[in-house]
C-alpha cells in the first residue's frame, strides 16, 4: 500500500512528473541533452528573475552544500546552529579544514541578526552559513534581515544559504536580500524525486571560488560553470532522468506562478499550525514557524512512534521528532504540489486515530 507522504522529505510526486523519468534516455555528450539541460537552467533562473549563475547536481544537499564550504570558504566560516542541520555544516566546514566559529542557540531558536553582527565584528570570516529552513525543528530563520546584517557588518564576508527544505515553499529573493550562493534539494518543495539538487550562485561567490584552494573535483562551481558556458552540459554523467522530470516540473511551477505557490504553502501552514494549537502546541517559538514543516510538540504524551505505526496503516505517513526530539515531537510536511484539501484528509485521519486511541 502507498503511503501519501506528507514527510519533511521525500514529498507525494505527481504521476505525470514520475513518467516524465522513462522517456528513453538521450548521450548526455549529445546536443539533444545540451537542449535539455539549457532548458531547465533558463527556467531555474526565470524561477527568482535572476541574472545569478544556476546550476543543477547530481546528489543530494549535502554535497552541493559542502561544495559551497569547500568552493566559497577561504579559510573561516561563521555558522550559526539552531538544529540538526546547521549542527551538520560546522561539521564539514572542520571536515574541510575550515576555521570555524559558531553561534548556538537551543533548538527551536531562531537566528538573531543582532547576534550576528556581533560575531561578525573582528571576526575576519570570509563567509557566512546559515539554515533558511531548519527541517529538523520546524524554523523559518529570518534570512533577509540577518543577510542584512551580514552585509552591513562584513560586506565582504559571502552569504551561503542552506535553502534545501524551503526553496519553491518559503519566499526567497537573492538580488534583493544580497546571498552569495543558495541551494536546495528537489524532493522537498519542488515536488520531486531524490537524486538532484539545484543552486544559484552570484558573480562575487564565484570570482571568491578563484580564490580559493583545493575546492575539489565533482563539486567544482568553476568546472560546472565553464562546462555549461561552451557546451551546455555537465563535467560529469547527470541523472538525465530526473532532469526530464525537473524539466517538466519547473513547467508546472511557472504555470501555477511561483507568488501562487507561496500563498498554496501559506494556507496549508496555516491549517495544521491551527490543527496543531488546538490540539498540542507547536515547537519553535512562535513568529518563525515554517511554511513547509510544522514541529508539533508532543504535549500530549502521546506515543510518538506508535501514532506514526497507526496513520501508515491507514495509508499515510509523517516523521517523528529529530534526533533529541524524536519522542517529544512530530513533524508534519505540507509542501511540494500537496493541496490545502490534502492537508484537511490528513488532519480529519490524525483526529481520528487521536480520538480512536484515547491519546
């Protein structure tokens, strides 16, 4: 039995998005892949209006985000950790032998750019990185004005972004809020499988990227910028499969209207925050609740896992609480192309497992 996803990732695929996976396959040396694979970079770009350079991965996030550490990071890098994920970038910044300097916060915490600015002056950090959509705890930082801060702070300091589980979800402007190089994986917001994973990047992060030592082979911004420029392509072999289907995605995205999409995400937020203040309360503090991942806290003492157990036998499937929070929380996905009449499915099944359990 198919579970409808309503995860902090993977995401419910449309079928008419998977079937775009087995169209026959084309030589990705081939000019019918060149078509393809500038047709999808002029739509990424058509997403935010922007003259930055787009890119498209083979992997998940987490490289094209360590590729941004080990492209763009001279020698230090400012991270502040509010979860599972910013935890996850100290890690390979020190990994890629990085200096590193940190700003913590409890979980379910956000960013201050106040604090920001402070850590930034006579810091010496040629970048900063930071989590625009914390998965792990249901957080939307406030990127704009802690991007602002970066820049009136430290103006040449870079500004990577992990946009991985809010791009297509979470409203996002690069020209305008002034990062350097953001990036997302597909099978969040964007509404398909796993496998590939997008970036924008500005002049400036990669005139820094020149700059830098050792920024590696696969994940290389200069190689996969030059590649593209005279051939259309990619240095290395694409999961030309899943960049069909990219293809037929970012047609349906541009239909809906990337503003129409927000809103869609806005409203189906909105109904199981409601949902979830009914009933429990919600983990981060109130103000930065994200668009595509509500935390609920487990104020019920409910059994967590065995809540999770029930709702996939009926044919649905959530996610539990992340690391240290796995029992005391739960979290809802409502992004990609699910609806707001998907969403209330979801939230009448909950209620009755809730009522049916005496939870």
């Amino acid at each position: 039995m198919h579970k409808k996803l309503f995860l902090p990732g993977p995401v419910e695929v449309a079928e008419e998005v998977l079937q775009r996976q087995a169209l026959p396959l084309v030589g990705h040396r081939s000019r019918e892949f060149s078509e393809l694979y500038e047709r999808v970079i002029v739509k990424l770009k058509r997403l935010f209006n922007t003259e930055y350079h787009a890119f498209v991965f083979t992997s998940s996030g987490t490289g094209v985000l360590e590729g941004f550490i080990r492209n763009f990071v001279k020698r230090r890098v400012l991270i502040p950790v509010n979860g599972s994920f910013s935890k996850r970038w100290v890690e390979a910044a020190r990994l890629n032998g990085k200096d590193v300097g940190v700003i913590e916060y409890e979980w379910g915490k956000a960013v201050r750019p106040e604090d920001v600015a402070e850590a930034l002056k006579g810091g010496d950090y040629d970048a900063f990185m930071v989590v625009h959509n914390e998965s792990s705890t249901g957080l939307t930082n406030p990127l704009m004005e802690i991007a602002r801060a970066v820049r009136e702070t430290s103006p040449d300091t870079l500004i990577l972004v992990d946009a991985v589980s809010g791009m297509m979800g979470v409203p996002l402007e690069l020209e305008a809020w002034g990062v350097d190089a953001v990036a997302a994986s597909v099978q969040k917001a964007f509404g398909l499988p796993p496998g590939i994973s997008v970036a924008y990047v500005s002049e400036r992060a990669m005139a820094r990227s020149d700059e830098v030592e050792n920024p590696g082979m696969y994940f290389n911004f200069r190689r996969m910028l030059d590649y593209y420029e005279k051939k259309r392509q990619t240095p290395f072999t694409p999961n030309i499969s899943l960049i069909y289907a990219l293809d037929y995605q970012l047609d349906r995205i541009l239909a809906e209207g990337v503003e129409n999409r927000y809103e869609r995400h806005r409203r189906m937020a909105e109904m199981v925050q409601r949902w979830a203040l009914e009933r429990f309360s919600i983990f981060p503090e109130e103000g930065y609740w994200s668009r595509t991942i509500t935390c609920v806290a487990n104020t019920r003492g409910m059994p967590v896992s065995e809540f999770i157990e029930e709702l996939g036998r009926r044919g649905y499937a959530i996610a539990n609480g992340y690391g240290p929070l796995r029992e005391r929380t739960f979290r809802i996905g409502h992004m990609g192309d699910l609806t707001p009449e998907d969403v209330a499915e979801l939230l009448s099944v909950m209620d009755e497992v809730i009522r049916e359990r005496g939870w």
